[in-house]
C-alpha cells in the first residue's frame, strides 16, 4: 500500500526554517528519522521510504506554496494512489504554537496551498495535518509572521513537536485517520 505526505513550503535557503516551511521542515525531520534522503524529480524533492510495509512518499513541492495543488496532483497520479492514502502537513495561523490537528476534509482556512490543493483536485475531502504557529503577529503583518524563522522560545520546543508530527504521519499509515486523529489531536 502506497502514501503521498505532501509537506508543504517554499523551496530554496531563504525560507528553510520559516514558520510557514512546516510541511517541508516536518518531512525533513522524518527522511532523517528513516535514514533516507530527498531527491530533485519532477515538480519537487521526492523519496521513499518503507514503514511497516506500506511505502511512504514524501514529497516536498518546489512548486512554491500558493501552486502545491499541481504537484500533489501529479504525483498522485504517477504512482496511482488514492485520494484517502494523501496526507498533506501544513502551517496554520489559528491554532497555537506546537499544536497539531488532523482532519480528512475541510475548508482552506484561508491557507492558499490548501487552496490551490483543493482547486486541482476539486475536492476538499483529503486528510490534512495542521502544525500551528500561532498568531503573535500586528494586523496586516502576517506574511511577514509566517515567513518568518522561529523565535528561541519555538525553536527549542520544534525537535520534541517534530517528532510527535511524525509518529502521527506514520500512525496514519497504519492505523488509519479516525484513530491517529482520537489518538494525537492538540496533544
């Protein structure tokens, strides 16, 4: 059985350990865990890796953030896996730092990857992980918040958040959405 984890993000150095790079810092933190590294290929940084004999492909779009949709699209088709078997790790403004939540459908919430995700493929019913950031920033200051790098305070806490977000995607893989979801939301 196969999986598409989408970390979303920018690519290049000037975004590397931005709030809004989540997905691609997440999927990082996961290659490393599993001693496997990512390769350029089309629309993205790929790799594989096995888990409990399902294969888990982790893609880092270099689509930049607001255009995800085409290489999640692509890569779903290229190696024919379902739409329940996508997990999507993202930023989210409205929840609190360090807080995750996973859901199989909803809304954008106003996050343009999800947005462009959901255009291409003309659905919202996919399984999605939100890493909150939280929202310490001034009105109108909120592309500069998540592209912003992490304060001392979040840095610190990241590798122990890091490393509950990938026992999660890992969970999804085998034990399905509705028990990771009871099983890690806002722990």
């Amino acid at each position: 059985m196969k999986y598409l984890i989408a970390g979303l993000g920018n690519p290049g150095y000037k975004y590397e350990k931005t709030r809004h790079n989540i997905g691609f810092i997440t999927l990082d933190a996961l290659a490393k865990a599993s001693n496997v590294s990512f390769k350029t290929a089309k629309l993205g940084e790929i790799t594989k890796h096995k888990h409990k004999g399902r294969t888990l492909i982790l893609l880092k779009p270099n689509t930049f953030m607001n255009l995800s949709g085409k290489a999640v699209q692509y890569w779903l088709a290229k190696e024919k896996i379902p739409l329940e078997n996508l997990l999507v790790v993202t930023d989210d403004l409205a929840l609190p730092y360090g807080s995750v939540r996973m859901r199989t459908k909803g809304s954008d919430g106003g996050h343009n990857g999800l947005k462009d995700i959901q255009l291409i493929l003309n659905t919202s019913h996919y399984p999605r992980i939100r890493f909150g950031v939280g929202s310490e920033f001034k009105q109108g200051r909120q592309v500069d918040y998540v592209l912003g790098e992490w304060n001392e305070e979040e840095a610190n806490l990241l590798p122990e958040r890091l490393e509950h977000l990938t026992k999660m995607i890992k969970n999804f893989t085998t034990i399905g959405a509705a028990r990771t979801m009871s099983e890690f939301n806002n722990k």
